[in-house]
C-alpha cells in the first residue's frame, strides 16, 4: 500500500497530525498497536464504570479547540469545565479564583508562620506571570488560522495594552531552566512546605510551570463521555477525510533507503510505502529499534541511551458503592496532599506513606460515567519504575502483585483522610504501575511526558525559541512529534508540533 506519509502512533500527537494531512488532502496512514487511539488519552470500561487511564481533563492553552474547531469536529464533543481544588489533610480549595487560591495559601501561612514572606515573594511571581497568562486567554493560537492584514491590524491595540506584561513574561521564561522545588528552596524557609507546594510536579518540573499553574488549572475541561471521546472523533475525522487509522497494528522497522524513508513494516508482515513518515512514539524505541542498526553515528545514539525519561503514574481505579451526591467531598477534580512531609524521593519504601495524589471522579462531570447510585474514582501519583525496588518486577510475578497491592493499600488509606465515609464502600479496585503504562503505550520506563525535565538528563531541545526545529531527526524526511519531541512536554507541546511536522510534510509533498 502507498501513502504520501505514514504517522507511528494514535496518541493526541500522531491523531493531529495525521488529521491535518488528512484534511489537507494527503494520503496518510496512521498506525497503532493498540485496539482504540488514544496513547496517553485514553479511557477504559468495567462493570458500567468509565475510567480515564491516562490524562484526567485537558487544557485548551488556546490550542485544542482551535484545532477541533479547524477540524469542525468542536460541536461533536461536549466539554464542561473542569474545576481543579487543591486539597491538603481533610481540606479543599478551589483554584477557579484568585480569591480561592489566596484562601489555599493564607491557609498555609498560618501552618507555617514563619515562611509567610516566601509565601508572599511566591505570589508575587505567580501574579506576574499569570496576569500576561491572563490577556492570553481567550485569544486562539495563531497556528490554526490564516494571519491576515486585519488580525495583524486587531492585535496592535492588544500589544499596546500588554506590551509591558508581555516583556514581564518573556523575562520569566528564564524560569523554564529552573526546576520548581529549588525555585521554592531558595524563597521558602520550611521544607514541609516546600512539599506541599510542590507535591502535584514532577520531579525537576520547571519553575515557569509550577507558577503558571494557577492559569492553567483554571483553563481545564473535560469532554463528556470521558476522555477517549476526544482521540475517538479525531480518528474519525481521519477516516471521513480519506486518511487510513489501522488499529491493533505495530511499526516494527522503518525502511530506509539511501537514507530516506521509503515505508514502514508492520507486526503483521505488511509493508506500507511512503516518503515521508512522522514518529508519534517514543523515540528511544525509534532510534533504537525501528531504524536499520548503524542509521545513526555513535555519539548521537549514547547521548539518546544516556538521557533519563520523565516519570510515570501508579494509578487506583476503584467502584465505590455510594452515589456521587453522598461523597464526603463533592469536587471533580483535586490535587491532594495527606500530610505534611519532607521531601521523599521515589525509590524510598516510604514514598507512597505520604505522597500527594491526583484525585478524579468522572462522573461528577458526566453522571453517565458511572452505574446508577455508584461512584467511580481514579487516584494517581507520580512514580518511576525504579521506584518500590523496581515493583518487585524482575523477582516473580508474586511479589510484582505484592508489592502493586501493598502500595496502593498505603495509597488508599491516605485517600480516606479526605473521604472517611468511603472506606468500607469500596467494591473493587484495579491498580497500574508504571510497567502497565509502559505495556499500553511503549513509552519507555511508562513515562507520561516524555524526556525527563531536569535539563542535565534530557534528550531533546528545551528552547522555546527554537521549537519549529524540534521535530527535526537525523534522518531527512523522518520526523518526530509529541510528548519525544520537545522538553518539557505535555499536551500543548505535542498539539504544536504535530501541526509543525503536518505542514513541513505538506510543503514538503507540494
Ligand atoms: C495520568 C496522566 C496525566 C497527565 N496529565 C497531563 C496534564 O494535566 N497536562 C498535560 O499537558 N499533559 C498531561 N499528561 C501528558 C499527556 O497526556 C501526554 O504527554 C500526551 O498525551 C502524549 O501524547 P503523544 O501522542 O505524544 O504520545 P502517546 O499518548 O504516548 O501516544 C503514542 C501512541 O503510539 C502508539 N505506539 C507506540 N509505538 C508504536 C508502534 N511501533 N507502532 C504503532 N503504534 C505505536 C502507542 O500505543 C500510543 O497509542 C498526562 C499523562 C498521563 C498518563
């Protein structure tokens, strides 16, 4: 089978990409071993309940609806707004107001009285930061729409009204090498504190993250029908628009030659042709064991083996026998710390006794997501597969078992600080570690995010300046999207670089 361009993986990268090309009138496959799209968005059912497996509610970040908008698929999906809390012992508060968030931290003030001016001096760089965040918001990213003279002439009074907060912004982009915690070290005098604050990040997180946060919880959504709905009607878009998805099907060689891509062999023995091919996975498998052994120089291949990959999740998905009216605590959405404790690294046997987790409950967006009078929860905390001496995986599957219940045993009965009406209500549980993520997605080392975000142990480029070259590989007219491309990375960074990659190849092919 010829294509014009074949995309490696249905995860939001590749679905994008593959759906400009699509829409653009080029003949594209997009290829994926698993049964359903998604990647890192996808959802799963069991007994009536719905589960997000991955992403719990996604920010717009003036990407995503442009893009479905572009795609004219905006009205097939539902979203609501995702309200994001942030809870700490048995409290919650809401981050939806500037009000709130002050609330959160007053809070915190008077547990630790005496890192109040760290406190304030952290405020003050988020309100800085966030204010420019602000006048953004509402206004669509330019990647999805012709720039004509009059959206030139539009946004002049808008620079003359943000001028000065744009310069404040572009200074805090020196932020972006700074991870959050030392940022949070150097200002706040408690390391308990420190914790709390910094507990939702992964490790080395950079600080213009961790401060622009406010902005983007608040920019939150979630499509009703759960999470999948959204690879779900992108896929579909592909297929109306003369793409082919073929699911259940893996890459497992690139054909090159004189260096060029010429197509793709599958799991299944088939070959498919095409000139141009877009990797929408990881890129360690890529290098390493999609391209023909000796493709790329030696240096280029130990930096790649050397650099570290970003974290992963342990997940809980649990039926509880109460319906959502009842639950101890009625929000959607919450950011949780049980205890204030100091800093504990992932590989400590302590780390699951005290870290903070994300709490989600579908169906207080969409009561449909669970069984009549019924609640389902999903709790996930960031973890690494070294972490709990690496789950006990490489000693039998007994103790990996073991281990996995153990945790999310630790897990649960911090979970309950919150929600104590809960504890004998639960009738199931289904537990993921970071080998199960890896198992669905191939990521390496189940990483959610890609590259590693302490700038010594990455891969890729981390300068936003030069972000048009990130889908760039050693190999002309191979390219890399996605979570692999750029770091640090999440879901504004692989919408942006598919729609980089779908134009160089649309360019490219005329
Ligand atoms: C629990 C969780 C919470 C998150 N929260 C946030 C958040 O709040 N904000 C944010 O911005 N980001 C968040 N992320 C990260 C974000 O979801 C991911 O970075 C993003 O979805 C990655 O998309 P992707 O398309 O690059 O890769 P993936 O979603 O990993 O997709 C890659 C796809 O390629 C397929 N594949 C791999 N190899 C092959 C092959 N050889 N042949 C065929 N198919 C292949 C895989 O099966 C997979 O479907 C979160 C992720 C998780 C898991």
């Amino acid at each position: 089978m010829k294509f014009d361009c074949i995309v490696i993986g249905a995860g939001i990268a590749g679905l994008s990409c593959a759906a400009f090309l699509s829409k653009a009138g080029k003949k594209v496959a997009l290829v994926e071993r698993a049964e359903k799209p998604g990647g890192c968005f996808s959802s799963f059912q069991y007994r009536g309940y719905h589960f997000d497996s991955g992403i719990k509610a996604v920010e717009n970040a003036g990407l995503l609806f442009p893009m479905l908008e572009n795609f004219g698929i905006m009205d097939k999906l539902d979203f609501v707004k995702n309200r994001v809390y942030a809870g700490f012992e048995d409290k919650v508060f809401s981050m939806e107001s500037d009000e709130s968030l002050l609330a959160y931290f007053d809070f915190l003030g008077e547990r630790f009285p005496e890192s109040r001016s760290g406190i304030e001096d952290l405020l003050k760089e988020m309100e800085e930061l966030n204010s420019f965040m602000g006048s953004l918001s509402g206004m669509s990213g330019p990647l999805y729409g012709k720039t004509t003279f009059l959206t030139k002439l539009k946004s002049i009074p808008w620079f003359f009204k943000n001028g000065k907060k744009l310069l404040g912004f572009l200074k805090k982009l020196k932020y972006n090498n700074v991870p959050f915690r030392d940022f949070l070290r150097a200002r706040i005098l408690d390391d308990e504190l420190v914790s709390i604050i910094d507990e939702p990040f992964f490790d080395g997180t950079p600080a213009f993250f961790g401060l622009a946060y406010p902005t983007v919880f608040r920019d939150y959504f979630y499509p009703k029908g759960g999470i999948e709905r959204i690879p779900l009607e992108i896929a579909e878009f592909v297929r109306n628009t003369g793409g082919t998805v073929l699911t259940n099907t893996e890459v497992t060689k690139i054909l090159l030659e004189r260096n060029l891509p010429v197509g793709v062999v599958t799991d299944n023995g088939d070959e498919l042709k095409a000139s141009f091919i877009v990797n929408a996975a990881d890129a360690k498998r890529l290098y390493n064991r999609l391209l023909p052994e000796n493709t790329l120089d030696k240096d280029f291949m130990q930096r790649l083996n050397r650099a570290q990959v970003s974290d992963s999740v342990f997940s809980v998905f649990m039926g509880v026998d109460t319906p959502p009216e009842n639950l101890d605590k009625h929000v959607e959405h919450v950011i949780y710390v049980p205890v204030a404790a100091k800093y504990c690294d992932y590989e400590s046997p302590d780390y699951f006794k005290t870290a903070g987790m994300e709490i989600s409950i579908p169906c207080l967006r969409d009561p449909s997501l669970a069984p009549e009078g019924k609640t389902g929860i999903i709790l996930n905390l960031n973890t690494t597969q070294k972490a709990m001496n690496g789950w006990g995986k490489g000693i039998s599957v007994e103790e990996y078992e073991r281990t996995k219940e153990e945790v999310a045993d630790d897990v649960m009965a911090n979970f309950f600080r919150p929600y104590p009406s809960l504890r004998e209500k639960v009738e199931f549980r289904i537990v993921a570690t970071p080998f199960t993520m890896e198992e669905k997605t191939l990521n390496s080392g189940g990483s959610i995010t890609g590259w590693n975000y302490h700038p010594s142990e990455t891969f890729p480029l981390r300068d936003f300046m030069k972000m048009k070259k990130s889908i760039n590989t050693p190999v002309k007219n191979l390219f890399q999207v996605g979570q692999w491309s750029f770091d640090p990375a999440g879901l504004p960074v692989c919408l942006i670089t598919a729609k980089l990659a779908a134009d160089r190849v649309e360019k490219a092919l005329g």
